[in-house]
C-alpha cells in the first residue's frame, strides 16, 4: 500500500486539487447568488422557473430577463412550498436588503423567505 502512495502521489495530490477547486467554486457561487438576490430589490411577472441543485434551488426569470437563484426556506405552520403554489405569470416582490420573497398571485400574497447556503 506505502508503494502505491509513493508511485502515485501527484495524481491524488492533483485529484484532491480539483475537488478542493470544485468545492469554493460551488460555495462561492452560492454566496454570490445570495448576495445578488438580497441585494436587490425585486419587481416583475415570473417568466420561468425551474429547480437546480437537485430540487434545492429555484431559477426564477422575470419580466426584465433577470435570473435569481435562491434556496428557499422551510415554511412554517404547513404552508405550501415556493415551488407548489409558483406558476408563470404571477408578480415576485421583493425589498432591497431583505430576506422575503413576496408572491402575488391573483388576489392572494403570500410571503417566502429564502437563505443562505455555503455549500
């Protein structure tokens, strides 16, 4: 076993490089999507969605051609996820430095809140 690490210690030295490169990029990625979003103060119709990261993350287009990436929080009190009750065509609000998602959606609002992830 020693053997094989001294033949081959720049390949996991390099595999590990890699992994290392692909984790920040994915942590910084997800700080920057947050930073954008809560950043931003947000107003338009929802053009498209879509779920990335397996179904974590939701894409949301609006009016203006600005894509958003967020991590939705879980609701409390049994309240429907973004993704359920988010259909094209409804109005997202959202004030500048705020953590809250405003859904309008004919004559109901509801609040989302979404957050950060570091992974």
């Amino acid at each position: 076993m020693a053997a094989f690490f001294r033949k081959y210690w720049w390949g996991l030295g390099f595999v590990l490089l890699l992994w290392l490169g692909g984790y920040y990029y994915a942590i910084k990625s997800n700080q920057d999507a947050f930073e954008t979003l809560f950043r931003t103060p947000v107003v338009g119709k929802i053009q498209a969605l879509e779920t990335t990261n397996k179904g974590f993350a939701v894409r949301v287009t609006l009016t203006d051609f600005h894509r958003y990436r967020f991590f939705p929080a879980k609701q409390e009190g049994g309240a429907s996820g973004f993704m359920a009750m988010a259909v094209v065509g409804d109005s997202l609000r959202k004030r500048s430095l705020s953590d809250t998602l405003v859904l309008v959606k004919k004559n109901r609002v509801m609040r989302y809140t979404f957050k950060k992830v570091l992974y």
